[in-house]
C-alpha cells in the first residue's frame, strides 16, 4: 500500500481485552485518558471466560497453614468487586451477574478435623462460617453426606456477563485487529508504535503507554518487538464440564490432603437453561496431560467419590485445556499479586498479568500508578476509529461451545411459527 499512514495519536493503546485490558480500559477512560483496545478474536476469550468467577479473598491459599503474600494482597478483592458491582466502585458492575454470594469449602471426614482447626481461627474474621446441617446446600444434603462444610462469604460473577459489562463501558474503544495486516515496531529510542492497514488507509498508532494484556499473547507480542522481559510462564490446565440434568447448581471447593482444592465446582447455565457443572481444582491440574476419555473417566470417579448420591447418568461430557499465564517465578510458583510492568528495552510499553480475575482492579491500579510516577496525564482526544476498524465481538463461552443447542435459534422460532399445513405436508 503507498498510501501514507494516518497518525494516530492516543495516552492508552491496550492490546488484548480479556479482564485485565477490559478493566484497565473502564479505569483509564474514566480517568479522561484516550484509549483504544485492540482484540485479536473475542474479547474474553481464552482465560476469562474460561474462568470459575470466583472473586474470592485467597482463603484457599491459606489451606497450607499460616496467611501468605497471596492471601495478604487479595482479600480485599471481595469488598472492592462488591462495591463495583453496586455501582460504588471504580468500575461500574452494575450489569454483571452475581451467580452467587457465597460459596462452600467441605472436606470429607479424614481432613474434617484439620479444616475444623484452620477455619475457626478465621471465623473471627467474619468471612467464613460453619454450616448447620439444616441449612446445607441441596447438593450436599444427604444423609451419607459425613465431611465437615464451611461457607465463605465471597462471590462468584457471571463471566460473561461481567465482559459484557465492562465492554458495555467502553463501547466505541474496542477493536478488532487482524495481525496478518498490523504489525509493532519499535523505533531506535525504543518508541513502540503499530502500524495497522485497514482497507480503507493505513493507520500508525502513536500512544504515550502500551499496554501488553493479552494473557499468553503477551509473550508472542514481545516477541514481535525482539524482547523477552518481563517473561511468562504458564500453567497448564484441563477443565472438565459435565451437562446434567441435576436441578440446583453449586459453587464450592472440596478440600483432598493438598493445599490446592481437590475439586473446584461452579455452575454455569446454557442459553437454552441447560445447566452445567465446570469442574477445576487438582483434578484440572493433574489432568492437564490427560487426554480427555481419561480425565473424563477421573472425572466421573471423583464425583462418584465425593457425592455418590448424584445420579448423573445421561450426562454429556467435555474438557477444555486451557492454560493460566502468569509472570515467570522461581520454581514455577504462584504469583502473589496482579503483575504490571515496563518492558524492558522498551521506553512506552507495560505489560501485565492480573494472574486471577479477582486481582484485575488490582492491575489497573497499580496500572495507573505507573502511568503517574511517569508523569503521564491526559493529553490527547479520544478518536473514534471505526469507520476503518470493525468493534470486537463479545466471545462464547467453553459450554456455549462445547455443547451446541440442538438447533439454532432461527430454527427454535421456524418451529414456534410452524403453519398447520406444513405440519400436514410432512405426514
Ligand atoms: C480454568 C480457569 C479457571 C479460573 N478460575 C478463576 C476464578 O475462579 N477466580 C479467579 O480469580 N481467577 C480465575 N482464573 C484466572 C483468571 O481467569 C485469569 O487470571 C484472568 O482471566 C486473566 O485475564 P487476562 O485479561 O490477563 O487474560 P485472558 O483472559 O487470557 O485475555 C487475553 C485476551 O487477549 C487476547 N489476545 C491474545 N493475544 C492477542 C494479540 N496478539 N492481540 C490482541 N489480543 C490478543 C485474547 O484473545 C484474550 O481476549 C481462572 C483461570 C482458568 C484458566
């Protein structure tokens, strides 16, 4: 193309709108800066749709013993989503889905005694309280239910519905790119800047901070540029989901002899209200090598362990692999914290990783923390660039996609509105 490129001049240019870019946008306009996101496919795809939606206080993470950094840093989450999702935050929630306001830890008999001991030094706390035996949830409410049950009083969020949300926010900034037409440079100062040809006229996007928040994109966006720092690492999972026809849904940790839950349940609804249960914890963990019939089979045997009274015949099954990525630590541990930083070689350009959707408001603060050590303020006008960008789609989820409906929606209303004489001509 010769035409020469149109400049575009924005504060914030955000690659990728899972949670992390989703978030940070909402902060950054709200703040008056000029933004524009770029999404490669659907914003929240991979991570954040794949994700259970608990926005929880790191109570899980103090199974080990004593209270960690990560349990530290992370309770306030519940307290600072809440707020938001009244319409009292920094972000306004006011669309999401609460699917529930609390959720259950319950161990079987031989951890009951351990569970008993750590959980009743955190009750004082106010946020996890022991279940009499009248008031347990129906899944468990079974005479050969025998383990001790806690419930903590966190929430978990409706994914989609939170992406459709913050997307709503920030609805004429976020765009489609196409990487087979676009590509970063970064020029001899280590300016980084994207050049993007759009049919219509190339554009080069000029912005005072990138920011990198593609999950595990980031590294291949890196890469793009010939950096490596800050590096990532990733942890391989496979999730399982089961479509039942068990009528209540559930949300809760069912703690084995590791500090990681032994299984992870939430329950997430199809379009056409079939309900599904997405399954995590260890056995996404341990499963990540498996192929699917195998972890499938571990699946229905851990079930079949735990809550044996759930007839589940006649379910369909699927897994989905999918991988958290994170900040690279020393012996691929557990980030603390949401991560955001500079990349290194580079002199506008951040990078982060939230590491679990309860820490995005944690990233866009210290986001913006950044951008105010560097003394950047709001400088430009918004733009809006769709007459040469297509806006980005909101993503299906892994169920939507696992488990078609039987017929499309066009097809549901075809059958609805069906004349009797057709019924006629097919007999
Ligand atoms: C199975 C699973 C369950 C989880 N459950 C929980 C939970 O219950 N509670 C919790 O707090 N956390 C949970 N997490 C963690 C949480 O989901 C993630 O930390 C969080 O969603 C990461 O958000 P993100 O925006 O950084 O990345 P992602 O959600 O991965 O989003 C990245 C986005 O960038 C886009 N992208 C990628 N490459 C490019 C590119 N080159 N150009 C433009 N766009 C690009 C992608 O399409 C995507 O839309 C879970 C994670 C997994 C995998």
């Amino acid at each position: 193309m010769s035409q020469s490129p149109l400049p575009i001049h924005l504060d914030l240019a955000i690659i990728g709108g899972g949670v992390a870019g989703l978030w940070l946008a909402n902060r950054a306009k709200r703040a008056g800066f000029s933004i524009a996101l770029f999404e490669a496919k659907a914003l929240g795809s991979e991570q954040t749709l794949a994700s259970q939606g608990m926005i929880h206080g790191g109570m899980k993470y103090t199974l080990a013993g004593a209270l960690t950094g990560a349990s530290e840093a992370i309770a306030e989450m519940p307290k600072h989503w809440r707020a938001c999702l009244c319409g009292e935050g920094d972000v306004d929630l006011r669309h999401t889905r609460i699917l529930s306001d609390h959720f259950f830890m319950w161990s079987g008999d031989d951890l009951g005694s351990k569970l008993t001991g750590f959980l009743a030094s955190k009750i004082t706390r106010g946020r996890v309280e022991p279940v009499h035996q009248d008031r347990r949830p129906p899944l468990l409410r079974h005479k050969d239910f025998t383990g001790s049950l806690y419930r903590l009083e966190d929430i978990v969020i409706d994914a989609p519905s939170l992406v459709a949300n913050l997307a709503l926010n920030v609805k004429s900034h976020c765009f489609q790119i196409d990487w087979s037409q676009a590509k970063l440079h970064k020029n001899a100062e280590g300016k980084v800047s994207l050049r993007i040809d759009t049919p219509e006229q190339p554009l080069e996007i000029h912005a005072q901070r990138f920011v990198f928040t593609a999950g595990k994109g980031n590294a291949e966006l890196l890469q793009q540029l010939g950096l490596a720092s800050p590096a990532m690492q990733l942890r391989p999972l496979q999730q399982v989901m089961v479509k039942h026809h068990h009528p209540f849904d559930f949300y809760g940790h069912c703690l084995g002899q590791e500090s990681t839950p032994r299984l992870t349940i939430s329950s997430h609804r199809l379009p056409d209200g079939a309900q599904v249960w997405y399954l995590g914890g260890s056995l996404a963990e341990k499963g990540a090598g498996m192929t699917p019939d195998d972890l499938i089979e571990q699946a229905k045997q851990e079930l079949g362990e735990l809550i044996p009274w759930v007839n589940l015949e006649g379910a369909e099954w699927a897994t989905l692999p999918i991988a958290r990525a994170e900040p690279l630590q020393p012996g691929l541990l557990r980030p603390d914290n949401a991560f955001i930083a500079h990349a290194e070689g580079a002199s506008n350009l951040l990078v982060g990783w939230p590491t679990k959707l309860t820490l995005a408001p944690n990233l866009a603060n210290q986001a913006l923390d950044l951008l105010g050590d560097a003394g950047i303020t709001q400088s430009h006008n918004n733009i809006n660039l769709h007459q040469y960008l297509p806006y980005a789609e909101l993503a299906k989820t892994p169920w939507e996609l696992a488990f078609p409906p039987a017929m499309s929606a066009e097809e549901a209303l075809a059958l609805r509105f069906r004349e009797p004489d057709d019924e006629d001509d097919q007999q």
